[in-house]
C-alpha cells in the first residue's frame, strides 16, 4: 500500500543500521477525524545527554506517502515517566519540530529527524521520572475518592442535609472535557468536596472514544455526566480541559487548533452560565485563557487559567519542608510563563538596617530560591496533579476565600506591560475571580523576563486567527 515502497524500505534500512535498538511492526493508526491505516511504525530509544544520559522511548509511524510526508512522532512513556509539555511535546506526547514542519525529500530523512530530536531534547528534556511523592500523593487522591463512594466527605452530607435546594442555588461546576485531565478534575473536584454538583460535559464523538465509562460504571454521587452544553447552565466556575487532537505540525498549527476548538465551546458556556468564572486549563494555558476572553466578553476578572498554582503550592512546599525556609515561603510564587520560562518572585521584602545587610539577605534568598527552582524543575505535571491545584482554585472561587493564587491573569499595566497578555501573577481569588493583583516586590531581573514572555505570547497571538 505504499506508493513509494522502494524508498521507504531503503530509508529505513539506514534507520535500522543508525539505531539498531528500533523495532519495526504494522499496526493500526487512528486519525483525528475517527479514520483508521495500518501504517509501518517503529519503536526504540534514542540517547539524550540533560545532565546525566538519559534513552527516551519514543515512536514512529511512517506514513503510506512517505518519503515526501513526514513521520508522525509521538514518545512513548513508561508508567514511571511523565510527559513534560513544552513547545516540541503536547500533552499528548505527540512530538513537534522545525524538521517537521519544514520537511522535504530528500534532503529530509528520518535519521536527520532523530538527530535533530535528539537536540532539542537535550535542550529541554521531554519526560520526568516519577517520584514516590508523585506516587504518595496519587494514592492520597484515591482515597478521597473512596471516601465519597462511602458518603463521608462533607459534599455527601450537604447534598442529604440540603435536599431542599433548589439549582440556581447550587455551588455547581462544569468541566468541559472528558480526557485525562478532564476526569481528574472531575475526581479531584469531587473529592474536595466544595461543589454540590459536578458536571462533566463530555465533547467526544463517541462512548467508545470517551473516558466517562467508568465514572458511569461506579456512579460518584452528585456527577453528572452529559453531551449537552445546557447541562452546564448557572454553573458557577466552568473549567476548561480540551485539547485538539490534531494532526498539525508545528507549534503555531496546534495552538490555532486549539483556538478553532475553543470557538464552538466558549459562546455555548457563555450562554447558559453569563455569570460564571472561566478557569482555563488547556495548553498553552497564557494564549488559550485570553482566546477564552476574547470569545466569552467577559471581565477580565472572570477569566483566569490556572497558571503558576501548581508550580507555585510545590515551590512553597519546597521552601518549607525541604529546606526549612518558613520565613520565606510565604512571601514566594512562580509567576510569569508556564514551563521553562516561570520565573521565581516575592511580594514582601524584610526591612533592613543597612544597605550591606539587605544586599546579604537578597543573596542568602537567591541562593535558596536557586535550590528550590532545582527540586522543583524535576517535578512534572500530570494530569491528576493539574486536577488537585484545579480543585484548589474552584474551592477558593466557591467559598470566596480571598487567598492569593498565583493565576494567569491580564497582565497589561503591570511590570511595564502594554500589551494584552494573560500570565501568572499573584492574584486575590473569590466569588467573581480575581478580585486584585496582589503587588510584587520590584526587581529589574524578573521584570525583564516578564516582559520577554509577554512579547513572545503576543507574538503568537497576532498570528492566530480568532
């Protein structure tokens, strides 16, 4: 079935004789539209040098226009990696890179792809080991979920105690997507037990293809699980987990993938919830929060992405408990950019005497900020670590707790920014969202970086086509 069976037998005979590891198979591939090819793939590692040497799995399908298109590449993780997103890998671990994109026979070949994968690789390792951490608070997540098939979390008793209630009454969340993040959201939400209902708006094309089966099968009580937007009228947070699966193949294609996605979902939830605060969590959050704002209308205030929380909870953590800096954890977030570009930052600054002294205590805190940022770059985030801080988040907006969150928020006027760009910055959180932008201690360094994401966001943005 290959048309240029000849070419592609040669070219992968140099596959095989450069990385000897690789294993070759047929097997059935499932394109975005529901279609299906049985398509030649390969499978191996490939050595990669971050420090240590590490072999990162990944796979291959060659497809039948080969060699004038180019391979579709994804990693292929073990159960103890998790997937670093990044600008060359979605959450979905499908690989994206400039060879791709600019892919032309025969200067393109797919050693020349592995090698420049290798590169960009080195520069920003794509997986993570699993920590027992991870793995300690996972097990900490499915505890709480068997305690509310059990009817002991707080959420169980208030919806018996609370019978009476009518809907419009209710603390009521709508979560819009039913992939991996989705249904941890969903549990984690759950689990927190801020919501007295949870509605899980499953977009899939199918039962099959969907990831409600078991939440269906096991019936968590007070979720609900539909295909219709006007289940999520008069909810008060909608968030929102999508992500094209797409066949696109350079950064800038998935992002407006993303934007064509979020064109039909944003003025449907905007419909039936007018008064509801929209947290992003689909990728990238900073550009598909202000795709949110710009096709929902609404406040600035009401539309946040989840930002820097996650990073920002583990940094504080970090401060406190692995390197007893009590002190200033409280005074600490990530804010800026989701990835490599967060920055570390502080909103208070202790008096000192003397110019010597503070120049001390600035250097004694950089040094432990520097740790902190070390542990913390080896912490990914997987999806049921995403759905923990976006139970965090909702709870704060329900409850109107008034607690600082670093969230993606319009950033324009601060730190000299002048252009409308969502980034993490600590931010009051209550009823109607960002209630203030909590004031960051001055300093020209994290301002600089601020401003060099903000004009790469831009950038991208005025590219997309809303």
């Amino acid at each position: 079935q290959y048309k240029f069976r000849d070419l592609t037998i040669e070219e992968l005979k140099n596959v095989n004789k450069t990385y000897p590891n690789f294993t070759f198979s047929m097997n059935t591939y499932t394109f975005k539209d529901g279609s299906q090819k049985d398509l030649l793939n390969f499978s191996g590692t490939i050595p990669v040098k971050y420090g240590n040497s590490y072999n990162i799995p990944i796979h291959l399908w060659i497809l039948d226009s080969h060699p004038f298109a180019p391979p579709i590449c994804f990693l292929k993780p073990t159960v103890n990696m998790g997937i670093s997103v990044g600008k060359h890998v979605d959450a979905h671990g499908r690989i994206y890179l400039p060879y791709l994109q600019n892919w032309s026979h025969p200067k393109s070949t797919v050693v020349g792809l592995i090698k420049e994968m290798i590169a960009k690789f080195e520069e920003e390792l794509p997986l993570y080991s699993l920590s027992s951490s991870d793995a300690a608070r996972q097990s900490e997540l499915l505890s709480y979920i068997a305690k509310i098939t059990e009817g002991e979390t707080d959420m169980k008793s208030k919806s018996k105690i609370g019978g009476g209630k009518t809907e419009g009454c209710f603390n009521k969340i709508t979560i819009v997507g039913a992939g991996d993040l989705g249904i941890a959201c969903v549990l984690a939400v759950a689990a927190k037990g801020a919501a007295d209902k949870v509605v899980l708006l499953d977009l899939s094309e199918s039962a099959a293809k969907g990831g409600t089966m078991d939440l269906e099968i096991f019936a968590l009580p007070n979720v609900e699980i539909s295909k219709d937007f006007s289940a999520s009228a008069d909810s008060k947070v909608v968030v929102l987990t999508v992500n094209s699966l797409g066949n696109s193949q350079t950064y800038l294609d998935v992002i407006q993938s993303n934007v064509d996605l979020f064109r039909g979902i944003i003025p449907a939830i905007s419909h039936y919830s007018q008064n509801t605060v929209l947290l992003v969590a689909s990728h990238p959050v900073e550009i598909m929060t202000y795709v949110s704002w710009k096709l929902s209308a609404f406040p600035r205030s009401r539309v946040i992405g989840v930002g820097a929380n996650l990073d920002t909870e583990r940094f504080q953590y970090i401060l406190t408990n692995l390197l007893k800096a009590q002190m200033m954890a409280k005074d600490a977030w990530i804010i800026g950019e989701q990835g490599e570009d967060k920055v570390p930052a502080w909103t208070s600054c202790n008096v000192v005497a003397n110019q010597t002294e503070a120049m001390a205590a600035h250097n004694s805190r950089e040094k432990v900020a520097n740790r902190a940022m070390e542990v913390l770059k080896g912490k990914g985030q997987r999806s049921w670590s995403v759905g923990l801080s976006v139970a965090d988040l909702t709870d704060s907006i329900l409850k109107d707790k008034r607690k600082v969150h670093s969230v993606s928020t319009l950033a324009k006027g601060c730190c000299n920014i002048n252009s409308e760009v969502f980034l993490s910055l600590p931010c009051v959180l209550g009823t109607n969202g960002v209630i203030e932008i909590v004031k960051l201690e001055e300093d020209p360094l994290v301002q600089e970086k601020l401003q060099s994401s903000a004009g790469s966001i831009h950038d991208l943005q005025q590219q997309l086509k809303l």
